[in-house]
C-alpha cells in the first residue's frame, strides 16, 4: 500500500513554510532522516526504501524547499546555512532531537554540512553518491549568478538541461531504472533544482565543513557522473569515515539496488548500536534515544 503524503509548516524567521513528506514506522524509536538529490522528488527516489527501511527505524523522506508540496526558502538567494536551519525546523516540528541523515548527491551535501554544525541532532551520516565539496566557482561566475534576471536566467537554463531525459539516465547503469514518474518530477521540480545550485555551487559554504560522527559512503561502482575516484576524495575529507561501494549500479544505488542499499543501511546502524569489546577499536557506540 502507498504511504500517505504528509504535511507539517515549520517556522523559519518568522514565516510560516508548508514541507511535504513521507514517514514509514512511526512507532519506532531510532529516526532516519532521508535527503533526496537534484532531481526528482522524495517519493520517487525513497519510495521503496521507505517501507523497507520502516520495519526497523523511524523513517522520514522530506521534499526539499520548491520541490513538490514544499514551499521555497523565503531567502531570494538561499545558501547552505539556510538549508540547515530548515532542517532544524521540520525535525523540531515533528519533535525529533536526534536523526541519521542520508543524503544523496546535493541531498548528500546538505547532510554532511548540517552533521558537521550540528553533531548533536546527528548520531551518524550515511553520504550517498554525494557530499563532496565542488571546486569553487570563479569570482566572476558567482557575481554573474546574482545579476538579478540574467543570473537567474542563465542558472535555470543549465539546472534545466539536467533535468531531460537523456541526461537523467545517464546517470544510471541500467537506463530503464528511470520510470516515467522520475523523469516528470525531475522536470516539474526544476525551481527546486535551481535553489539547491544557487545554495550550494554558487552561495558561500561554512568553515564547519568536516563531520566528526561515524560516517559510511555508499557508493554506485558504474557512476558516471562521480566516478568512484571521487568517493575516495569524499572519504579521505571526513576522518575515520568508512567506503562501501555497490557494484552494478549507477548514481542512484536506493533506486537501483534497493536491497542492498537497505542491507547497507541497517548493518551500518546495527553495528554502531551494538557495544564495542573492551581495547577494540572503531567507531562510537549510537547513544541511546533520550
């Protein structure tokens, strides 16, 4: 059966913002904090893990802000730390002090970012074919992107080329993995896609940028688009963070290798969870929920 598209507004500096979201196992205590990509929408790129993952946890896969039922930032040009406090805001209005979050691509970004400034709300991170810092754009582009109109005009034109068809399935091994449903939503989210560049390929990214929480990259072997080369950067970035990769798949390994990706997913927590022998090493114990 589909899970139910729920709503809940957050307030963010004073304003009153609708998020769209779906939620699996609610009777759970351990919360998984779900951050799709660049295209697309939650539902389309969590939809099979919701449920699977919510027989275990306490699962929420929210849209970001302008995509689906998820009104924009009221920040005409939005940076990172906007996107964080939005995060802070939905987890304090469904009255959840801690999540792992898992993120994938942009989604990834915003993850590692909101778990380096906020280790508290974050017991682990899960990165996703993302979380990488991207190369700085040139003074002259980031000034040329806040012209107003033709700033605006000339980011839209790039986030909608990413947003065909052929490019979206360029980003999987198997091309058939994209569905029509994916390949509509990536092209009615296109105001979101735009906010997540402007925020972060162009908007200034904090100092804070190093998670310190038990971190696991799960990454698709036969990704084009960030290469596996790339994912070994990401973890040679975050100390004591660990690399799985997934065979067969693409950008989009939940999508493509759903099993697995759970598998991954729930080996990763349970191990965290259980105690640690006395003089072995590895990563911290999860803390109980409060």
């Amino acid at each position: 059966m589909p899970l139910p598209e729920k709503t809940v507004s957050v307030n963010i500096n004073g304003s009153s913002l609708p998020v769209q979201y779906w939620e699996s196992g609610e009777h759970h205590g351990r919360a998984i904090l779900l951050l799709h990509g660049d295209v697309g929408s939650a539902l389309v790129h969590w939809g099979e893990t919701l449920s699977a993952l919510g027989d275990t946890f306490h699962v929420l896969a929210p849209n970001l802000p302008a995509f689906g039922g998820s009104a924009a930032l009221p920040n005409a040009n939005p940076d990172s730390s906007d996107y964080c406090q939005w995060l802070i805001a939905f987890l304090d209005a469904l009255n959840i002090n801690q999540a792992v979050i898992v993120g994938n691509e942009s989604g990834g970004l915003l993850a590692r970012l909101f778990a380096a400034e906020y280790p508290q709300r974050v017991p682990a991170l899960i990165l996703v074919n993302g979380g990488g810092i991207a190369t700085k754009p040139s003074v002259a582009d980031r000034l040329l992107a806040r012209i107003p109109m033709l700033g605006q005009t000339l980011i839209y034109a790039s986030c909608r080329s990413q947003t065909t068809r052929p490019k979206i399935e360029a980003l999987v091994h198997e091309p058939q993995i994209i569905t029509d449903e994916f390949a509509e939503a990536a092209k009615a989210n296109l105001a979101g896609l735009v906010g997540l560049v402007r925020a972060f390929r162009f908007g200034e990214l904090p100092a804070q940028r190093t998670p310190i929480v038990p971190t696991l990259l799960l990454w698709g072997t036969e990704d084009k688009s960030a290469p596996l080369k790339e994912a070994e950067v990401v973890r040679a970035s975050i100390p004591g963070s660990e690399l799985s990769p997934i065979s067969g798949v693409g950008h989009f390994p939940h999508l493509e290798a759903p099993d697995v990706f759970t598998w991954q997913v729930e080996q990763f927590l349970e191990r965290l969870t259980r105690p640690q022998r006395s003089k072995v090493g590895g990563a911290s114990v999860l803390r109980p929920l409060q």
